[in-house]
C-alpha cells in the first residue's frame, strides 16, 4: 500500500511539473504576443500623431494666412 501512495505521489509530482512547464512556456509566448501587439500599437499611435501634428501645422499655417489676409483687406478700406 505504501508502495502505491508513494508512486502515486511520484506520478502526481510528475505531472505538476509537467503543467508548469507547459503553463510557463504558454506565459513566454502569451508575452510575446503581446509585446508584439503593443509595438504594432505603438506604431499606429505614432502615425495617427505624426498624421494629427501635419494637420494641426496646416490649420495653423492657414489661420496665419487669413489672419494677414483680414489685415491686408482692413488697411485697403
């Protein structure tokens, strides 16, 4: 009986190890994963930046340019 219990136990630690193993290799590639998935975020965020800055210097340059028209139209009165 004691012999049983023991292989029993044996077998049980046996197949714990089993199952950390095969959780901690699951981990390793459920946080590559995700790194890759947060730099492709990264990247679209950037672009939206980049694409927001480029349109937000062209408001800007537009209202300068009204701004100079409007006081080119008040001193011709």
């Amino acid at each position: 009986m004691e012999k049983q219990i023991l292989q029993a136990i044996k077998e049980l630690s046996i197949q714990m190890k089993e199952m950390e193993s095969s959780m901690k290799t699951e981990m390793a590639e459920m946080k590559t994963e995700l790194r890759t998935e947060m730099k492709e975020m990264e990247g679209r965020i950037t672009e939206r930046l980049d694409n927001l800055e480029a349109s937000l210097t062209v408001l800007v340059e537009e209202n300068h340019q009204n701004k100079a028209d409007i006081m080119q139209l008040k001193q011709a009165k």
